[in-house]
C-alpha cells in the first residue's frame, strides 16, 4: 500500500496542520480581499475596504479557534447553507440512502459550475450517514498559495494539469494512486466525468478520465487489469442538474466567440468571475442524482465504461422546464429534431414560461442561439441516449 508522504505535494491538509495554515491565512489581506470579493460583492465595489473590513472581522471570528478539518468544515457547511438558502429555490436528491453505508465511494459527475457541483454532492453527504468527500482540483484554479491552502483545508486534493510529457503521465500516475490510497483509507471522493465545464449542455464522460483511474493499480505489486482497478474504486455517477446556470450569459458568450472566430481567449479573472455568479447568483431549483456503482466486467475497456457512466448521469438528469423550453423554441425553427412537448407528455406553469422568456429577452441577440442550445443540449442527449439504449 502507497504511504501518505507519497502524497505530500496533492493531498489535503491533515488536523496536525489546520492550525499553522490558519494562522498564515488569517494574515493575509489578499485572502479577506477575495473572499469578500465573492460574499459580498456588492458592497465590495462600493465600498471595498469596508467590505474586506467585515469579512475580516467574521472569518477571524469563526476560524481562530479552528484546530481539525472537521471543525473548518463545520464553518464551511454554514456558509454552504446560506448560500443555498440565497441561491437555490428547492433542493431536491435522490439515490443517497440507497448507497451502501459502510462502504467509500469515488463519485463521478458531470460537471455545470467550478465550485458549486462537488460542494453540493459534499453537502447533501454531509447530511447523510455517508460524511462529507474529498474534492479533486485542477491546478489551474490554484493560482494563489492562499486559494491552494483553502482548498487543501476543505478535503481538496491537487490535479496537476498544467505539467507535460513525462512529468504529467508521473503526475496522473501519482493522482491515481492517491484516490486509491483515499478510498482504500474509507473515505468518499468526487471528480468530474471530464476536464472543464459542460458549457454546451452535452455531459459526456472523458474515457482517459477511466484511463488515469486505472493507473494507480496498474504497476508495481497490484497489477490489476483496468476493471479490477476501477472496482476497486465503488464508483457512483452523479447527475447534477441547475434550472439555471447563473454563468449562462458568459457561457454563451464564450461559445459564441468560439463559433465565430475559432477560439476563446481566457483572462486572468475569467475563472473568479465564473466561481463568484456560481456562489451567489440564482440557480433556480437544482436536482442531484445519486446512481448505482459501476463494476465492470473483464473484457470492459475505458470507452465502455465512461459509456456506462454516461448512461447513468444521462438518464437520470432532471429536466427542468427551462430546458423544455429552450428545447420548443429550438423544435419551432426545426421540427425534425425530437417530439414536440405534447408528445413528450410535458407541461409548464405560465410563471416559468415568463420566468424563461425574461431571462431569454434580456440578451444580446447574437447570444440567444447558444443560449438556447446550452439549455436544450439535456433533452436532446436524454431522448437520444435513450432511444438508443431502447434500440
């Protein structure tokens, strides 16, 4: 079994630790300059050194007696509930007290906002009997040491994107072998079914995403073939579905620049930007999905599984009337690409007919196709996944 200083660049932090890295964090303007860019935008515009001022005083307040993980964690679950209680009209799960109680889990999701979608899996775990997840975490979104030390206090452990060649197979080696080491050690873990965002609304699952899983217990003494390895791992898809994505306007922006001049280019704040609407924008009601694990048989490949967790995330996506209606008003210019709303035995309130149509009006005529597509992309993935598992 791999040993936990294996680990030491990656792994979250450990009780032993809190208490120095608090003490790092608690004087750091930069940190109470960000954090208060995020709780409290408005008034940070407004009035920044007032707003920095408040979210000082209350985070020295609730971490300087901080000593454990679990105990950060507390803190964090309470901002996690205001948030929800601010953004999110009705939170709705199924599948979590079907899971097995004594066994550690790696779920797999599909992947809508940057901090939003494992924070809700973790919180709706915390609830449960399950306990709360570490978090895989692109290197990318680490671009401060303090962002780094937050995230390894919240149960994140590091994916190391940014390296190539030799260093990144050593890298996803190394990765591997840590969500092994965490599951094998009982404890929950979540990753996304694929690098980046589902911008365009299509969650597909990325097979090198199985590749990298299998790694860890593909060499030394183990040696496992890869459905060995990926048993080993008790996987559990996730379905995560928003009614709305407070990032939708930058994210048709986005593939609207990428439709018309073949790329887009990032700026240094464009990840904050899309993490802070994330936080503290309306998300409408949200719907998590709790699946069933993934063991595949010998003779199994990495496509044929990241098929076999697609069809669980797919099938079991709640669709919600702003993406039926995304999905008429695409069936009015052309009718030829699913049944109509009737057929499909739906019906909408009048209030969210008006709730979509202002959201909808409000932008930019060259975005609202892809507006439109991001939103309707679910009942279509849903209608053909299924008619082809019917077939």
């Amino acid at each position: 079994m791999a040993l936990i200083e294996e680990f030491e660049d990656i792994r979250p932090y450990r009780d032993h630790e809190v208490a120095d890295v608090l003490q790092d964090l608690l004087s750091n303007d930069e940190f109470f300059e960000a954090i208060a860019r995020f709780q409290a935008p408005r008034l940070k515009k407004v009035l920044p050194k007032l707003a920095k001022k408040k979210v000082e005083k209350a985070l020295k307040k609730h971490l300087k007696e901080i000593n454990s993980i679990s105990e950060f964690q507390l803190v964090i679950a309470k901002y996690m509930q205001k948030i929800i209680d601010g953004t999110v009209d009705v939170l709705h799960e199924i599948g979590l007290a079907e899971l097995p109680q004594d066994t550690p889990h790696l779920f797999i999701s599909n992947h809508r906002d940057i901090v939003m979608d494992p924070a809700l899996v973790s919180y709706l775990l915390r609830l449960s009997v399950h306990g709360t997840m570490e978090i895989a975490i692109g290197d990318n979104l680490l671009k401060k040491e303090y962002i780094s030390d937050l995230m390894r206090l919240n149960k994140s452990f590091i994916v190391k994107r940014s390296m190539q060649g030799r260093e990144k197979l050593e890298a996803l080696i190394t990765l591997s072998k840590y969500i092994h080491f965490s599951i094998e050690n009982g404890n929950n873990a979540w990753i996304a079914q694929r690098e980046g965002r589902a911008k365009d609304g299509l969650d597909k699952t990325d097979p090198t995403i199985i590749k990298m899983l299998s790694m860890g217990k593909r060499s030394g003494d183990d040696k496992l073939s890869l459905p060995e390895a990926i048993c080993r791992l008790h996987i559990i898809p996730v379905s995560i579905s928003y009614e709305y994505n407070p990032c939708d306007e930058l994210i048709a922006q986005e593939l609207y620049e990428i439709a018309s001049n073949g790329s887009f280019v990032k700026d240094n704040r464009s990840d904050i930007i899309s993490i802070s609407k994330g936080l503290n924008e309306n998300k409408g009601n949200v719907h998590i999905a709790y699946g069933t694990e993934i063991c595949p048989d010998e003779g199994d490949n990495q496509v044929t599984i990241a098929h076999a967790i697609d069809k669980q995330i797919i099938l079991n996506y709640f669709l919600h009337p702003s993406n039926y209606l995304a999905y008429r008003r695409l069936r009015n210019v052309n009718p030829t690409i699913g049944p109509s709303l009737k057929d499909l035995n739906v019906s909408i309130s009048d209030e969210k007919e008006v709730e979509f149509k202002m959201r909808y009006e409000n932008l930019e005529d060259n975005l609202k196709p892809f507006f439109l597509q991001m939103y309707a992309n679910p009942v279509l993935n849903k209608f053909r996944f299924s008619m082809d598992y019917d077939s």
